[in-house]
C-alpha cells in the first residue's frame, strides 16, 4: 500500500478517516444535551476504555457537534500535575465573556463573571496553580468561601444560569479524568449535582481510564446516578466493515465509506476492469471477493 495515502491513523487522537460504530453514542449525547438545554433531566456521560480505542477522537467529534447546535463548549485535558480548577477556570471565562454577548443573558454573564473572580482569588492560597485574568471585582459573598466544593458548585450555577438565559446550554468536554484528585473530582460531582437539582442546562461529557468509574463512585456515592458510562472498547464485526458502494449514486445517508468507490479502485492501478487487460484481478474477481466477505443483503442487489 501507498504510505502517503495509507488510510492508518497513528498517534494519540488522530482521526480516522471515518468514525464508524459510534453513531448510538454519538446520538446519546446529542440527546442528553438537548434534554438539558430544554429544562429536562438528562445524566452526564463519561465513557470508559482503555488506552487506543478512540475516545479523545469521539470526545472531540462530539464536542464539534454540540458547537455546531449552539452549545458553549469546554474542551479540556486533565493533566496530572495541575488542579481541574486551574484549567476550568479561563475556559470558564471565555464562556461567559462569550455569553455576555447575548443582550438577554449579559447581566447573569456578568454575575457570573463576578464568581469567578472570587472563586479565583479566595482559592489562589491554597491552589497557586489558578491563573484566570479578571474582568470584574469580586462580589463579597459570591463563590469566595475558600472551599472549593462549595465554590465550585456556586460557580457552576451562576454559569448555567447565564446559559439558561441565552437558551443555550455549557458543556465541559474532558478528556483523562482518571488524573484528577479525588477531592477535586468531588466538587465537580456535586456542581453538577446541584445544577440538575436546579434544572440548570449544565453536563459533562468525559472520558478517562477503566478506574475512572470507581474513583467517582469513591469520591461521592450518587455519582452513579448522575453519570452514564458506556465502555468503549473494540469494535464488534458489523460496525468496524466499510460500507461498499458499485456506484456513487444514492449514498447512504450518515454511512461512512471507508473503502474506495469500485472507479476509485480502478483509477488508482488496485483492480484493473476487462478493458485494461488480462490481469490476475479484475473487477469481477473483486466484485466476488466482496460478496464472499461483506456482511449484509442489501448492497447486493447494486
């Protein structure tokens, strides 16, 4: 095979050419996201897996999605040397600065942004990794107790209720949340907690190691009620087979193709049709060969 066009993704979060097999999580999300920016109850989703199989990939495919509804998205990497609130809190920022754009939400942006500078200041003691610029003063009283838990929570709220405003929704898209520190990891369990007791349009969308599941459930025991995990793992058969077309007419819509048109195969000197030759593969050979291998009936009738 060519190694320029060699379909083979390697390395950390690269994206295949297609992502096939994901489409039932993929539109679990959607749906969950949707639910909350209408008002409606909807768990947050943390998928689970080992190391290669495609969650930084699907993490970002759906965060390219929600953005594409009109949701403020939070992409962030927990690193295992930095606070989760270290790294939220300028992603937070540019939210709600995002958010004070909109007329009808710009006074609760703006509250929002109060908090944050509170939550910053009250917590740089004891984080001194924190470093968010502030575009307000504090408001006494307003997500600056000191206690992150607490903060955290009040933080959250105020933010949801900027988004609610906008009728849009926040959502934190997180990758290798096994990393974060389990007091950490508490907080931002119970900010959701409370934002879904306020109806609040607020979800995380994660991903992390096989331990991620019991380090939540250690760290707050209702994690499992706010959050999903489906495992990510290999691909079963049906899902990972490309979807072969004869022609390019009437493609199927959202089916990835991963292999080839026929014509592309032949354009590119792979398969060779009768008028190229005598040749050890032809295109009736190939067409034989993928009816023997290809799962399903109705391609066949192509």
């Amino acid at each position: 095979m060519d190694p320029i066009t060699n379909p083979y993704s390697p390395g950390a979060g690269a994206p295949p050419p297609a992502l096939a097999g994901r489409d039932a999580l993929r539109r679990q999300v959607n749906i969950a996201i949707a639910r909350i920016r209408r008002g409606r109850a909807a768990k947050s989703v943390l998928m689970v897996g080992l190391r290669g199989v495609g969650k930084t990939v699907l993490l970002e495919k759906m965060r390219v999605e929600a953005e594409a509804e009109g949701v403020h998205a939070i992409r962030m990497e927990a690193p295992e040397n930095r606070s989760l609130h270290a790294l939220l809190a300028p992603q937070l920022r540019l939210a709600l600065l995002r958010l004070s754009r909109v007329e009808a939400a710009r006074d609760l942006a703006q509250r929002g942004l109060r908090a944050l500078a509170g939550f910053a200041k009250s917590l740089k003691v004891t984080y001194a990794d924190i470093e968010v610029g502030l575009d307000l003063d504090p408001e006494p009283g307003l997500a600056d107790n000191g206690d992150l838990e607490s903060d955290l929570a009040t933080l959250l709220e105020e933010a949801g209720k900027a988004a609610q405003r906008a009728d849009t929704a926040l959502v934190m898209f997180i990758d290798e949340l096994q990393y974060v520190a389990e007091n950490q990891l508490a907080a931002l369990i119970t900010a959701l907690h409370r934002c879904a007791q306020g109806q609040l349009p607020v979800t995380l969308v994660g991903a992390g190691l096989p331990q991620l599941r019991g380090r939540c459930g250690n760290a707050k025991s209702y994690a499992e009620r706010l959050f999903d995990y489906p495992e990510i793992g290999p691909l079963a058969s049906d899902p990972a087979w490309p979807r072969y077309h004869q022609s390019d007419e009437d493609p199927v819509p959202d089916q990835p193709t991963l292999a080839p048109l026929r014509s592309a195969l032949i354009e590119k000197g792979m398969i060779y049709s009768p008028n190229h030759g005598d040749t050890a593969f032809t295109v009736p050979l190939f067409d034989e060969f993928m009816r023997r291998i290809m799962p399903g009936e109705a391609w066949r009738t192509t």
